[in-house]
C-alpha cells in the first residue's frame, strides 16, 4: 500500500530557540506587538510504501528516531494517511 505522512518536528519545551526568537522580533519590528512567544519547527511529507497501516506507522517512528528528528532536543508527532485510490 502507498501511504503519505506529514511529520512535525518542534523543539521540546525547555530547549532554548533562537530562531523563534528572531522570528518574534521581527514580527514586532512590522507593528505585530501582541506576539508572545515564537517556537520555530520543521515540517516533512513524505510519500512511501509500507504492507499495513501499523507498519507504515513503525517505519515513520523509527525514521525520525534515527535521523529526523534528535530526541535529546526535538519531540515529533506525524500523521499518516492512505495515497491508494
């Protein structure tokens, strides 16, 4: 089966993020002042072909364990949809 996932990758709430915060600067700099916070992320789609549902679920899981997302710094979740028609 074809499957399409959509992973999100953010940095854990007590990591330090400086791109966020450069992001929040310069949303205030352009007069949006009622920003408190920014927390910048990475997004990823993907297109791949797994046997199950369950099984494509493994196999996102251990791709961002293993390279796409570093779990000393990075929570992920993802969602995971049919591509058949």
């Amino acid at each position: 089966m074809k499957f399409k996932a959509e992973i999100f990758i953010s940095l854990k709430p007590t990591v330090s993020d400086p791109q966020g915060m450069t992001i929040a600067g310069g949303l205030e700099q352009l007069g949006f002042e009622s920003i408190e916070e920014v927390r910048a992320g990475k997004f990823i789609e993907m297109s791949f072909a797994a046997e199950t549902l369950d099984s494509a679920k493994d196999m996102v899981a251990d791709m961002c364990d293993k390279l796409l997302a570093n779990p000393i710094i990075e929570n992920y979740r993802f969602k995971i949809q049919s591509a058949d028609l």
